[in-house]
C-alpha cells in the first residue's frame, strides 16, 4: 500500500490533474475488488489549509444532496460502499441523503478512513454495516445549535443548555436572589430557545433509532432494545463530556453497533487507505475542499479560495 507521502510524490512528480487521477484510479480499483459501486465523501477539515475557510464549506449541508445525485446518475448496482471523512454537519442535510440512498441500494457500507463525527456518524447508522480500522473513530451524535451572543455567534451543546437551565430553576428555588443573575444569562436567547434545543435533541436520537432498526439491526430479534440503547449512548453529551470524543472501533463494536474490521482484509484496507490518501493530497494541492466523487470519477466538487492573512 502507498503512504501518503508516495502519493503525494507521485502526484507531484505528474503536476497538472494527476491528482485526479490518482484518486479515480484507486475508486475504481476499489469498486472492481468489491463488485459494489463506490462514493468518496470527504472534506478538508482535518487538513491544514489555513484560517479563512468557512465551517459550512466542511461540513455536511443541505446542497450536497446536489453531489450525491450526480455521483449515482447511471449507476445500477443494488449494493454501495461510502467512503465517509466528515466533521458533521446539518442534521436535516443526512436525513435527505439516507433518504435517497436508502430509495436506491438494498445494502449500504460506511467505510470509515479516518473520522466520520457528529451527522457523518448519523449517516453511517443508516447503513447496514460500518467498516472501521483500529486508527478509525466515529463520535457523539448530540447536536449543537448556535445562538447569538453580545461577542457573535456561539455554538454549545443542546444538552448542555437544557443542563444549564435545570441548574437555575434547582439554584433559583432554593435562593430567590440567584433569579436576577440568570435572567440576564437567558435574555440572550432567542424566543422558543429551549424548545428548540430539547426538540433537535429528541430527533437526533429518534432518527438513528429508526435508521438502526431498520436496516443495521434489521435481523436482531432484539433490535428496537438495541437500537434505543445504541441511540441513547451516541447522544448522551453527558456520557461522553465533548462532542468532538472520539468513539474507537472496540466500543463501537461492544455496544452493539454491526462492525467489519478494515484490516480483516487486507486488499480492501490497502485500496480503502490509498482512495483517502489520494483524497488528502488533492486538498493539499488544489482549493478543493469537499469532494463527493463516484468510481468513474462523477461528482461534485467544492473549490474555495484561500487567502494568506499578513501577520503584522
């Protein structure tokens, strides 16, 4: 198997669109092995692309929808493979996507290079199984929501406002005094603030029960008890204190989720680990930072700019 720094050797040595190239040949090869048509989803969150990318460009939205549409346009298998490398995303974005995935294949693999977190891992539970290596991580499906604030906008855990408000009416009974000052805290949220928070995190964890029961766990005749456990773990922000923790393949495995070790075939890790490494190094070298690509090379890209800022 090629490291990362021979493909990015090779790439470099062929210039112009050779890193397309590279990366088309291993998803072909990928799909040729397993008999099964093949989509990359990837972003650059973890490359080191500099300040200045907006979080939206990374993460997995509503107009990706567009991406997976010209990915499976002519594509006739029953059973496909999605490569997933994500920080998450847009809760409703992954609820149009399974939709339309799940309408098309009658067997779904996530194959997990690196990261899938937060939406990505609410995708890869819509899946029949999950392949992950030992290096691979999965993580805390809680969702956050974002709120403004005097400074900007702020990003938190819903569960952890829902905590902070079950704080003030348990500090506000027993001391009347402690009103004042979380009246001021709470005067910066929205109207229908908690409301929102206690219903997103209510269907987060609904829609992965759901998708678990019907498909990953669809042959357990304990599955609607293992799916309420499974769904309940993924989104106790409590549980797991940051929502960026991530969930190794062991635990996974033991709290019931339907696992494939990456390196029980070696074939499949070798082409698996070169399609992520091919994707890697196009971020390195091209604007490219999203790229949701099919086995004949079809698919949406997402180009952003990226501007030094001087240091003074």
């Amino acid at each position: 198997m090629p490291t990362l720094n021979e493909i990015q050797e090779l790439i470099l040595r062929k210039k112009g669109i050779a890193q397309d190239e590279v990366r088309r040949e291993y998803l072909l090869k990928l799909s040729e092995y397993t008999k099964r048509d093949v989509i990359l989803y990837a972003t650059a969150f973890t490359s080191n692309k500099g300040p200045g990318i907006p979080s939206a460009a990374l993460s997995i939205m509503p107009e990706d929808i567009q991406g997976f549409m010209a990915s499976l346009h002519g594509l006739k298998n029953e059973k496909l493979d999605i490569i997933l490398h994500s920080p998450g995303g847009s809760m409703e974005a992954v609820d149009q996507i399974v939709q339309y995935l799940r309408a098309k294949y009658k067997h779904i693999r996530a194959i997990i290079p690196q990261n899938a977190m937060s939406a990505a891992t609410m995708l890869a539970c819509a899946c029949d199984s999950i392949v992950m290596g030992k290096h691979s991580a999965i993580g805390p499906i809680d969702p956050q929501v974002t709120f403004p604030t005097a400074n900007g906008a702020f990003t938190a855990p819903a569960q952890a406002i829902l905590d902070e408000f079950e704080r003030a009416k348990d500090e506000i009974t027993k001391n009347q005094g402690a009103a004042a000052l979380w009246i001021n805290k709470f005067q910066s949220y929205p109207h229908g603030f908690l409301n929102l928070c206690q219903n997103t995190l209510r269907l987060s964890k609904e829609k992965v029960e759901e998708w678990l029961k019907l498909w990953m766990l669809k042959d357990d005749p304990n599955n609607n008890d293992k799916a309420n456990t499974i769904a309940a773990w993924l989104s106790n922000a409590n549980e797991h204190k940051t929502h960026g923790r991530p969930i190794n393949i062991t635990s996974a495995k033991e709290k019931g989720m339907i696992i494939e070790r990456l390196e029980d075939d070696q074939e499949l890790q070798e082409l698996v680990l070169s399609v992520y490494h091919a994707a890697m190094v196009t971020f390195m070298v091209t604007q490219c930072v999203k790229i949701v690509e099919n086995h004949n090379g079809k698919g949406l890209y997402t180009q952003i700019e990226v501007k030094a800022i001087p240091v003074k």
